[in-house]
C-alpha cells in the first residue's frame, strides 16, 4: 500500500506502517487516519505526539496501553476520568497500534492492553 501525499508516494508495509519513518508528516498521519476511519481530535493528536515522543526521545519507547493511561491522566485533568476506554475512544482499533501507525512508527508486535 502507498499514500499520495504533496506529490510524493510514501510506501508502507502490508500491514499498512511506514517503511521509511522519516517520511512521516501531518499531513501523511490524517491520510491514514482517514483510511482507518479515525476523525483527528486534539485528544488523539496528544496522543501521537506523546507516542512520537517517546519513539524518537526514549530510546525507541513504544508504551503500551497501561502506561499510555497513566501517562495522560497526569496530563488531561479536565477528565473526569481517563482510562483505557477513553483511549480506545480515539483509537477504537487499540490506541497502542493504531496511532501508532498514525504516527508513523513500526508496528509494535506485543499486546497493547493490560
């Protein structure tokens, strides 16, 4: 599979990741988005750049669903309450792997849950 993106064809893998991490962009990331189904809200846009984040400036992190919980209820204290379900809320496919693969990184092979 390929997107067309600015004029340019940025390759993936079958399951549909990146082939070349770099070629990453916003634009790109609403493209797959559009393809999973996903409407970007500013929830899952933190969420892709916290996954980014932690990809590029930890040492190649991909946090799984447990400490992306715990993560963002230090972070969206306007919440009532945030738990995997509110993740799932953005990403309904797994908030690990899918945006992931919004935000342009290998795909993860382990579970993303608890």
């Amino acid at each position: 599979m390929a997107y067309e993106i600015n004029g340019k064809t940025i390759e993936t893998t079958d399951n549909g990741y990146l082939v070349n991490l770099e070629e990453w962009s916003e634009d790109l990331a609403k493209a797959i988005a559009e393809n999973e189904g996903i409407t970007l809200s500013d929830k899952a846009w933190e969420i892709i750049n916290y996954l980014r984040d932690e990809y590029f400036n930890n040492n190649a992190n991909q946090p799984n669903e447990r400490h992306m919980v715990k993560h963002f209820k230090g972070v969206w204290s306007d919440l009532p309450k945030v738990d995997a379900k509110t993740l799932y809320e953005h990403f309904p496919m797994g908030p690990a792997k899918q945006a992931g693969k919004i935000a342009g990184l290998p795909e993860t092979k382990r579970k993303g849950g608890y």
